[in-house]
C-alpha cells in the first residue's frame, strides 16, 4: 500500500455511550494500521466510549504535536477539533457522517470552501446533500458492518417479533407502536434494543422478523443494515442517509429526492418518509404481511436483504479505506 509520509490521527470526540460513528473511525484506523500505516487515535477525553482497539496507539487531543506530513481527521459537527491540523499545517479531512451536522459548529462567516480542508462523505445522499449545499463533488468512504456476527438463523420464532431503537425517536416509535396495537391486524412482540453489546444486538436482531427503523437524521445507518443481514426485514424512516443502499419492495412506493446509484440487489425493505407515524406502520404492516404470506415475494426480498448486507461486510470497507488512503499519498 502506498502510504503518506507522515502519521494519521482520527479525532475521537468525548461520547460517553456506544456510537457508531466513533466505531467506523476507529475500524479505519485499525484497517490503516494493519496495513502499516502509522495510524493513531487522538483522545479528547480519555474516559469517553470507544471500542477495543488493541494495537492502536492512543494520545491526548491536547498533546499531539502534528507536522505538514500528517494527515489530521475529523468528523463533521466538530469543526473547532481541526484547528491542530490547520495550524500545523497538516493533511486535515473531514469525514462527514450525518448530512445534518455538515454546518453544526462552523464559526459565523467561516465557509467550508475557504478551509484547506477535504470533506468526504459516508454516502451517496451525504455526498449530494453536500454537492447541492456546497457546490462541490466530495468522494464517499463507506462504512461496514460485520456479517459474522449479523447473520440469518436457520428459523424465526414462531410468533411475529419486530424489533426497533427507542433512542431513535422515540416518541414516534411509541405512536408507530400504538397505531399497529389499534389497528390489531397483527399481534406482535416488540423487542427494544437498547444497552446490549454487539453480540445482544445481534441476537435481538436474529429472532425478529422485521426492524421499525426510526431513526433520522441519517448519514448511513447501520442498524437497518444489520437487520438485512440478520434475516428481519426493516420498515420505516430512512433518514434520507439510509436511501444508499434502501430499495422499495414495493412497485410505486415513496422515492426521494436525492438520486439513487444503480445496486446489484432488488428491493429490500418498506420505506417512508422521515416523521411518518402512519406510513411507517402501514410500512411495517406490510412488511410483516410478506412474512405471514410467505413465498417467493419473501425470498426475493430476503434475498435481497442478504445482498445489500454483504455488500457493506467488513472486507469491502477495508478495500476502500485502503484505495482512498492509497490515493490521498
């Protein structure tokens, strides 16, 4: 691998619980370092949540003594974090995760386009909500997740379970609950993912059926995802992020205004737009419908779920990470 010549430092911001944005820094960082790249973690605070990460090294934000070599990483919503990197005059970049934060925290009259800085986006919806924002056209890393642990099981239980993240809005997701109880088409078993670890997620994901997705903003979410590959359809908002690798199951359904890139995969879930109480439990009925029904329609958007899945696994995010290094040296 073609490397810089200096170090890179991701900037890992003081979260304290479980965030999947600080996690695809981190594997990047890991996918760098394994690869013999100098790369490192610089800590804003050290008692904030990140993942293991044995084998990286890990300094104080406030420590780093950066050169014009180094490469400085930061990811959007904390702008002020580049200013080691301005200083010192070194390779700044900013991944930018969620569309939302792109302008969060830029000081007053500071324009992205004036910074020496290089924005890359998560995905293809991030990508363009920037090129219509900014007028530019910004390179997307995406992210992966681990289909080892994400995976099918051979049977569902038998009674219908949707599984869902009561942090993800959860005053809608309460509405979306209490509409599916009213309308009584289906008795379902709810299954709320919150406080597990990856391995807690992943078996609440591998005994439902369907995911209630909820949550928006997005810049990729990964919990859809993940519930692809563990065989549970998922229904509902997808943050406008989520339209990267989201597909209607449905001929005629709600299609956004960013422009979809042609996938290797048919549809693979039901999807409406953010804040929809209604839509998405109509969306989520119909999801479980496909499950009751069974069949090839089944198949096919199972199918296509395994697919979208494998499509963003851990080996094809190394692959990009490693060629989007290769052509920043």
């Amino acid at each position: 691998m073609k490397t810089l010549s200096g170090r890179t430092f991701f900037f890992i911001p003081p979260v304290r619980r479980a965030a999947g944005g600080v996690a695809v820094l981190v594997r990047m960082a890991q996918y760098l370092r394994e690869a013999g790249h100098d790369a490192r973690l610089a800590l804003r605070d050290r008692t904030g949540w990140r993942p293991d990460c044995t084998g990286l090294p890990e300094d104080d934000f406030s420590e780093v003594e950066l050169t014009p070599q180094d490469a400085w990483v930061v990811p959007e919503g904390w702008v002020n974090a580049l200013t080691p990197g301005l200083k010192a005059g070194a390779r700044c970049l900013s991944y930018v995760q969620n569309w939302a934060y792109l302008f969060s925290g830029l000081p007053q009259g500071v324009d992205w386009r004036s910074l020496p800085v290089t924005l890359f986006a998560v995905s293809r919806p991030v990508s363009w909500f920037i090129g219509q924002s900014l007028g530019v056209d910004v390179p997307i890393l995406r992210p992966g997740i681990d289909t080892s642990v994400f995976a099918a099981p051979e049977q569902k239980p038998d009674r219908l379970t949707v599984s869902y993240m009561p942090r993800k809005n959860k005053a809608l997701a309460e509405q979306i609950r209490a509409v599916i109880a009213a309308r009584g088409n289906f008795q379902v078993e709810w299954v709320e993912i919150s406080g597990l670890d990856q391995a807690g997620v992943a078996g609440a994901l591998a005994r439902s059926h369907a995911f209630l997705a909820t949550g928006f903003p997005e810049g990729c979410p990964l919990p859809p995802l993940e519930a692809m590959a563990s065989g549970a359809i998922p229904a509902g908002f997808a943050g406008l992020g989520g339209w990267d690798y989201m597909r209607q199951a449905e001929p005629g359904r709600y299609q956004p205004d960013c422009p979809l890139d042609p996938v290797a995969w048919g549809g693979n879930g039901f999807f409406v737009p953010d804040n929809d109480v209604m839509g998405a439990a109509q969306a989520l009925e119909k999801a479980l419908a496909l499950r009751v029904s069974g069949g090839e329609p089944l198949r096919a958007v199972l199918d296509a779920c395994a697919a979208t899945a494998q499509a963003y696994g851990l080996s094809p995010q190394r692959k990009a990470v490693l060629d989007f290094w290769e052509r920043l040296g």
